[in-house]
C-alpha cells in the first residue's frame, strides 16, 4: 500500500507529462487480449478515462475479432482470413455490422459509463464518418474495405462535449455498400485526420524485437526511415508488418508519435505515455 507521501510523488511525477497531453487528440487502438479479459479490459478502461479527466482528448478505435468469430460459429458461417484480414462475404459483413457497430462498442460504452466516465458510441458510418472503398489486394477478399476519407466531425463534436468517442471500424463507399475495415488501418487513418498528438496501438506481443524469442532485444525508438531495412533484415514480418505499416501511416499522416505497447501489460497505456521510457516500440 503506497503512503500518501508516496502517491502525492507519483502525482507530481505524472505532471509533466499530463501537461503535454493536456488539450490534445490521443488516438488508442484497443484489440487483442486487452480485449478479452476482464480485468485487463477494465484497466484499459480505467486509463482512457483518467486520462479523459485530466484533459487529453482520447478517442478509442476497437476491433472485436473474436466476437465477430463466435457469432459466425452460431450461425455456421466458416471464418477464412487471407493475409491477416478476414475474409468477408455478403452475410460475414452483415455480422461484422451488428457485432462491432452493436454489441461490442456498446458494451464498451457502458462499461466506460458504469466506471464513471462519459463516453459514446460510434460507426464509420455515422454521419458519413468513414468513406470506404474496396481493399486492393491480389486476392478478392470480398467486402474488406480501405479508409478513402475521413470526416472527423462527429468525433469532434462528441469531444467538444465532454464524451469519449469509441468507433466500430465499419465505413460504406458513395453507394451505401458496408465494408469491414481492419482496425489498425482505420486507427492509423483517423489519427492523422485528426492531427492526434500520439497513437497507441494495443497488441499481443512487448513491441518490436530483433529477436521475437528474446524479449530484451525490444526496440524502443524506431525512424520510420528505417522500416524497409528491418523488414528487408526480417525483424519486421509475418503479423508485425501490417501493425508497423499503420505506425508508419500514421506518422506520414502528421501524427507526431506512434507507439506499438502490450496491452496484456495491466495500465500500459498510462506507463508508456507518463513515462519517459514508455514501454513498447515508438516509432516517428
């Protein structure tokens, strides 16, 4: 148990660094364990909403794999992902609709609600905020889409309000057709429309390794300059590559830092940004 003394420390430590963000956009893509577990998805919670009191503008982006995984079970849909990406036909995009625009955003919204934070629940396709268009790809992978533009209204205007904005990745091109977008890519995208100060990509793995098996080989500063390089070198490969890839989008976007964290680490989001040595890969 820390003596008043000592939290009145942390508190004074942490100043520096909430005046940074104070005032500013903090984009946080939440996916993977962090997002299965109770009390890793409670600690996250808690960390976007701390960070909503003290003046950082956070807007929270969240895929929902799994459960998108389990309602096609239900219905005997099989899942079949190429490259990484679910591959997604005309009833598989109809679940991914109901689930991530549905069940899974709005019960992260309660759950932000019932923990005391003001938060509200959005699509891409509210108010025409993600202009979609189909993904390239050498493999027609059906209705997976690609960010054409984003309209960063509503999420401005849910911030301007006082809410925490927390947006299913579904988006539709001119036509009204609904596309499933992997939630890095729109995280990336959304970032740099908003000209977010930082974004924090959630995943399963400590950050970017020069050796996947040694977690003490981590890469705390990566140039997006160097990117090719390590991906030519093989350090960057296999799922890493599209999750470097949004990092780099991002920054190119004008985001000033993107950072690769563990989200199986309790708090990580407030380590990493209160912190001078944060905890995972930053890239700029």
């Amino acid at each position: 148990m820390l003596s008043n003394e000592s939290k009145a420390q942390v508190l004074t430590r942490a100043l520096p660094y909430i005046q940074r963000y104070a005032g500013r956009v903090v984009v946080v893509k939440y996916g993977g364990n962090a997002m299965v577990s109770d009390d890793l998805r409670g600690a996250v919670m808690s960390d976007i909403i701390l960070l909503s009191l003290v003046g950082v503008k956070v807007v929270l982006v969240h895929g929902g794999g799994p459960d998108i995984t389990a309602v096609l079970q239900k219905q005997g849909i099989p899942s079949r992902f190429v490259g990484g990406l679910r591959y997604t036909d005309a009833q598989t995009v109809d679940v991914v609709q109901m689930v991530l625009a549905g069940k899974t955003n709005k019960d992260l919204v309660a759950l932000i609600q019932r923990m005391g934070g003001r938060a509200i629940g959005l699509c891409g396709l509210d108010g025409g905020m993600i202009t979609a268009c189909k993904h390239a790809a050498d493999e027609d992978l059906g209705f997976v889409g690609d960010v054409a533009r984003v309209d960063t209204t509503p999420i401005l205007n849910a911030l301007k309000d006082g809410y925490i904005p927390i947006i299913a990745t579904i988006g539709a091109d001119e036509g009204g057709q609904v596309y499933n977008i992997n939630a890095d890519t729109a995280a990336a995208s959304i970032a740099g429309a908003l000209g977010a100060e930082n974004i924090v990509l959630m995943t399963d793995v400590r950050g970017l390794m020069r050796d996947v098996r040694d977690q003490a080989t981590l890469i705390p500063v990566v140039q997006v300059s160097e990117v090719p390089a390590l991906i030519r070198q093989g350090v960057i490969s296999g799922g890493m590559v599209p999750k470097v890839a949004c990092c780099v989008e991002a920054v190119r976007r004008g985001v000033h830092r993107a950072v690769m964290i563990d989200g199986r680490i309790p708090h990580a989001i407030l380590l990493e940004m209160f912190s001078d040595e944060g905890i995972g890969t930053m890239f700029h």
